[in-house]
C-alpha cells in the first residue's frame, strides 16, 4: 500500500462498486449452495479498506475482516455496523484470531496470488471453516494472456525480473501494481484437495448473478446451462470462481 492510499483510507483499486461486489458473492453463494448461509458468521480474508464486508454486514448475522493492515473506514463501518469487526491480521494468524471451526462462510477474493504461500493460505481458512461451511474462492488465472492487474499482455508468463525490466523500458506506468503471482488451474486445484477441499466452479452462478443484478433476460438462460459445461473450460477463463467445502472425513 503506498502513502496515497494511506491518506484516504482506500486501497489502490479503489472503494467504488465494492458493494455490487458483495451482492455478487451473496447471489452466487445462493445460486450455487441452495440453502440460507446468511445466519452465520462470514470472513473476509484481505477485506481490505472493507467495502465488502460492510455491505455484507447489513445482510449476514456477523462479518468479520482481516487485513495485514488497519484502514481508516474500519472504523466508520463499525460505527454503522454493530455485527461487524475487523483485525489487523495475516492468513497465519486465522486461528487465533477466530478460533478452530468458527466460520459458516469464508470470502477468498482475489487475495491467493498476493500471498507468499497460498497453500499454507489454503490451509488456515480449512482450520478456521466449519465442516458444513464453505469457501468463496476467486482469483486470476496464470493462463489468460492479460495480466489483470497492470493489462499487459503475457508479461506474468515471463521471469519477474525480466518483465519488470521489459516494461519499464516500454515506460509502464503501473509497475508497483505488478505483485501478483496467479496460478492454473490444475495448480490450483490441486492446491485445493492437498489442503482437504472438496471443490465446484462456481463460475456459472458468478456469471448468472451478474445479470440478475442488470435484470438481463440472459440470467435465467446461462443458470440453465449444465454447470459442467463451465466446468469443462474453467482452466482458460479469465478469473477463477470456486466454492469449496472441507472434505468429509470417512467414518471407516
């Protein structure tokens, strides 16, 4: 985070549309899970300056928000939330933050390519998630061939150095935005079942609740489309969507 975020309390992407965002995640959870998740307690992991969060706390029993650093509206959204509560905290610090099995739905959005460790990430929001709960799961794919974070084509396909270097010389001016490191799918999937997750794209539903919130007469057509099919070509979508479940334990 550099000194102008600092100084108005918004992360670098900004704070704009962070409440269609939580709406999104509401409906696709819906869509996908079929049941009612909003009794329970929701984490956001990286909730950042907490637009999400906030949004969800008008609609959830309890949110909580966890970010490696405190931002100014943490405390304008407490205010204007009492079922909400944010810390300071990285993904090692779940745990003892929340507690074993504490969590009925956990938000991992767009926070595994910007930790040093998504497996051990992976590993504390199984710690923290109750067996019947689930995981958000979104992200960015290492194969499609714009970076999302700087928009240059295939240069995250490229050695770190050699294409800091590359774009500099090109006169990039998004350089610092350049800090993420995105995974396949086959990488991240396998992350997924080492780590004890069960796991469904959920890229149908995310697609669906975002013409649900436009009212577009598509909606109800792309729901009606087999989720397997989406299934099939997630590995070359732009961003990753995924639900994931703690993997139930044989009784033998």
């Amino acid at each position: 985070m550099d000194e102008a975020d600092k100084a108005c309390g918004d992360p670098r992407w900004g704070q704009e549309n962070r409440d269609r965002k939580a709406e999104a995640i509401l409906t696709t959870l819906r869509l996908h899970c079929r049941r009612d998740l909003t009794q329970g307690t929701w984490l956001d992991i990286g909730c950042g300056s907490g637009g999400i969060a906030s949004t969800l706390a008008g609609q959830v029993a309890r949110v909580v928000g966890v970010d490696p650093e405190p931002w100014d509206r943490w405390q304008e959204f407490e205010r204007q939330h009492p079922n909400i509560a944010f810390h300071v905290g990285t993904y090692a610090k779940l745990a003892e933050l929340l507690g074993r099995d504490s969590c009925d739905v956990v938000i991992c959005n767009q926070v595994y390519e910007h930790v040093d460790d998504p497996v051990a990430l992976l590993s504390a929001i199984h710690t923290v998630l109750k067996p019947e709960g689930v995981c958000y799961f979104a992200g960015p794919n290492l194969l499609w061939p714009i970076e999302p974070h700087v928009f240059w084509p295939f240069v995250h396909w490229l050695p770190r150095n050699f294409a800091v270097r590359l774009m500099h010389v090109c006169g990039a001016r998004r350089l610092a935005y350049f800090d993420a490191h995105s995974w396949s799918y086959w990488r991240l999937t396998k992350a997924f079942r080492h780590t004890g997750f069960d796991y469904a794209s959920a890229v149908r539903e995310r697609i669906g609740a975002s013409a649900l919130r436009r009212g577009s007469f598509l909606a109800r057509a792309v729901l009606l489309i087999p989720r397997s099919v989406f299934t099939a070509f997630a590995f070359m979508s732009p961003g990753f969507v995924f639900v994931l479940r703690k993997r139930q334990q044989s009784s033998g």
